[in-house]
C-alpha cells in the first residue's frame, strides 16, 4: 500500500473546507480533524456530494465508526490511517 499526502485545504466558495486530502493508489480521501466531540460534518457533506470519494475519514474525540461514508477515527489512533 502506497501512500501519497496532498498538503492542500479544499475550499467550496469559502463555505466548506476540508482540511486535508489522502491520495491511497487512485483514490482523493477527504480528511476533516475536529478537537472535540461535536463533530457536524457540513463541510464534508458538500465535499462528498461534488468529488463522491470512496470514503472520507474524520478524526476526533469520538469512537471508531462509519455513517453515511465518513469513517471515524479517534485521535488516539490516528497512526491507524
């Protein structure tokens, strides 16, 4: 497995961002980072909807878990990406 990181934020007309993209072989996964658990995820909604993404990973305070395509991953285990 092959990773690439893109350093790059991705903006929608300064209403959405996403804080950084993973390319994994031919995929552009979105990654979002958020500091605690309050983790409304607008701006990868509108992220998904225009690149539709394999899947899109969040990292936070919460647990492991997948909904509506966003993996969860707790800040503990980032190293896990």
């Amino acid at each position: 497995m092959h990773l690439n990181y893109i350093i790059a934020i991705w903006e929608s007309d300064n209403t959405a961002e996403v804080d950084f993209l993973i390319q994994k072989e031919n995929h552009v996964i979105p990654v979002e980072c958020k500091a605690g658990n309050h983790v409304k995820a607008k701006s990868m909604m509108v992220y998904m909807e225009k690149y539709a993404p394999a899947y899109a990973i969040r990292i936070s305070a919460r647990n492991f878990g997948m909904v509506q395509g966003i993996k969860s991953v707790p800040l503990y285990s980032v190293f896990c990406i």
